[in-house]
C-alpha cells in the first residue's frame, strides 16, 4: 500500500507541475517572506497586506528589471548560436581526423554494404525539422508568464493573512502536545528555510559577481551574463556548475578559436565553484543544514526528472523541509539520519 500511494503521489506531481510549481514556489518565498512580515508588524504596527503588497510588487520590479537588463545579451548569444554551433562541430571534426583508420575502416564497411544492397524501390528520405529555441521559447512564454502572475498572487494571499496558517494548524490538532509538535515544526521549517535561502542567495550573489569579473578579465564577451547564469545555476547543486562550465567552454571555443585558449574560462568556473562549494559554504552555512552529498545528488536528479529544470531548484529547499521534519517524526528517523551528514539525529530536546 505505502509503495502504491507513492506511485501514485509522484505520478499526481508529475502530471499536475503546471499547478503544484507555482504553489510550491510561492509557499518557499512566503516562508521566506513571513518573517519580515510578522516583524514588520510587530515592530512598525504595518498591517500584513500592506507589507505583502509591497514585498509582491518589489519582486516582480526585481524581476522585470533582470530580464531587461539581460535581454540584450541573451539575444546576442541567442542570435551567435549558430556560430558557436559551428566552432563546437569543427572541433568534435578534429577529434574525429585523429581517428582516421577507425573511420576509414567504418567508410569502407559502408561502402561495401552500400554496393550490395538494392536500390530499387526505396523510400526517399523524410526529415523533419524540429523547431527552432526562439519558437519553443515564444510558445512558452505565455505559460511562464501566467504561472509567475499566479505564483505572485497566491504569495500576496499568503503573505497577507499574517498567521491564520499557523491559527489553523493549532486548531486541526487534537491534543496540546500535539498542538505544541505542529507548531514546532511549521516554526522550524520556516526558520530553516528562510535561514538557508537568505544565505544560499548572498553566496550565489557573491560567486556570480566574482566569475563574471574574472570572465571579464580574462576576455569572455557578455560576462554579465555568465555573472547571473552562475548565480541561478548555483541554486542547483553539482549539476548546475557542469552546465555553467559547458556554456561557459562552448563560447569560449567560438570565441578564441581554439580548445587550449577555452580552457581558461572554463578552469576560472571550475575554481570559482570549488572554493565556493568546499570551502565557503560549509563555513557560512554550518554542520545544521549540511547534508548528504549522495542524497543531494539524488534529489537533483529526481525532481528534475520530475518536474525539468524548476524541479532542480526546488530539491534542496525540499530537502531542507523534509529533513526538519523527519526531525520531530520518530518514524521518519532513519530518513533524515540518511540526509544528515552526521549519524545523530536531532531530538526535540535538543531544540
């Protein structure tokens, strides 16, 4: 039965991620978010629909900004896509040349098969063109834009009704104690989670400006955008700093023309992302929310063969909930020792 219920739950995901991703996102920056909220109201005596209204309206300006800002480049690289198309294949042309015999022996297998085989009757050669970036993007674009308006005005909703969640959490609770465990935990993962993202962000900040001044150093062209492709990228870890580090050589070999001079970019990515991810971040972040590289990975993977590139995003945020929560759940116990990086698990205790 428990196997069944998570066919089906996973499958539910799947199907329904055009609904349930914006919902997701607008709960993680309403977790974020309350807190400000709830201070703001304490502190400032401002009511919570005025603070959310304002935090909503700062994001989407944030938003709208960034894509302006960007647009220009990214329509660039977009339009020199051919070109880099073309350095990447006459590259991959002169690994192949160092291949020659292989190759030859494969021509002259092909050659032979060729000859012997009739050619009477045969069907002429369909192919289908698939359709360009620009068309899918265009195709997509009204659906992003209707799923971030409904991820806005869903946050606006959650932001403004201040703490009627947690009111309702209370009251759906039978017992005291177990009003006192659900608001532990709904307290906890927000803590969690507005901690790790706040700090995740200012590090990816941080990366984005430091590779995009030595992409420019070292003669990158558009180093702003390889600045905010590292910080976006960075939110998904280990795979994000493959792909920053595959865009980043693709341009550089059709810029410098060469495979040993495209090393550079891509070994300044490299070097970047290792201190960032060995180094930086263990520190800043601490043991608390460290968590299992092998289960990191493994959520990556998963929610991105859930829900694509978005689903890469959201893994580690729903990775820091789950284990907050397995935390306070005796039979989710083993669960959250295998996200932990140390074996002891920690006890309400403790907390």
């Amino acid at each position: 039965m428990i196997g069944i219920f998570f066919i089906l739950l996973f499958g539910a995901l799947y199907l329904t991620a055009s609904f349930v991703l914006p919902v997701i996102i607008a709960l993680l920056f309403a977790l974020v978010m309350s807190p400000v909220v709830r201070f703001l109201r304490r502190r400032l005596k401002i009511w919570e629909p005025i603070s959310a209204f304002f935090l909503v309206v700062g994001a989407l300006v944030t938003m709208v900004l960034g894509f302006y800002m960007l647009s220009d480049p990214i329509t660039n690289i977009v339009n020199d896509a051919p070109r880099y198309a073309a350095a990447v294949d006459q590259e991959l042309r002169s690994v192949q040349e160092r291949f020659a015999r292989l190759e030859a022996a494969q021509q002259n297998v092909e050659q032979a098969a060729a000859r012997n085989a009739p050619n009477d009757g045969q069907p002429d050669e369909v192919v289908v063109k698939n359709p360009g970036l620009l068309d899918n993007v265009t195709t997509a674009a009204p659906q992003i834009v209707a799923s971030v308006g409904f991820s806005l005005v869903f946050l606006f909703f959650l932001l403004a009704s201040g703490d009627l969640f947690y009111q309702k959490l209370v009251r759906a609770m039978p017992t005291l104690s177990d009003k006192k465990r659900a608001l532990n935990i709904a307290h906890e993962i927000e803590r969690e989670l507005s901690r790790y993202l706040f700090t995740i962000t200012l590090i990816n900040v941080t990366l984005g400006l430091t590779i995009g001044t030595l992409l420019w150093w070292v003669g990158m062209p558009t180093p702003i955008i390889f600045g905010a492709l590292a910080t976006l990228l960075n939110f998904i870890p280990y795979i994000g700093a493959l792909i920053g580090m595959f865009l980043v050589g693709v341009i550089a070999l059709a810029e410098f023309g060469s495979l040993s001079n495209a090393l550079a970019p891509v070994l300044v990515y490299l070097a970047c992302t290792t201190v960032e991810g060995q180094l930086v971040t263990p520190m800043i972040v601490g043991r608390r929310l460290e968590m299992n590289a092998a289960a990191v990975f493994l959520s990556v993977a998963f929610w991105g063969w859930i829900w694509g590139v978005v689903g890469m995003f959201l893994a580690v945020p729903v990775m820091v909930a789950l284990k907050v929560l397995a935390s306070y759940v005796e039979p989710l116990g083993p669960f959250g020792d295998f996200l932990s990086v140390g074996s002891k698990r920690p006890t309400n205790d403790d907390d």
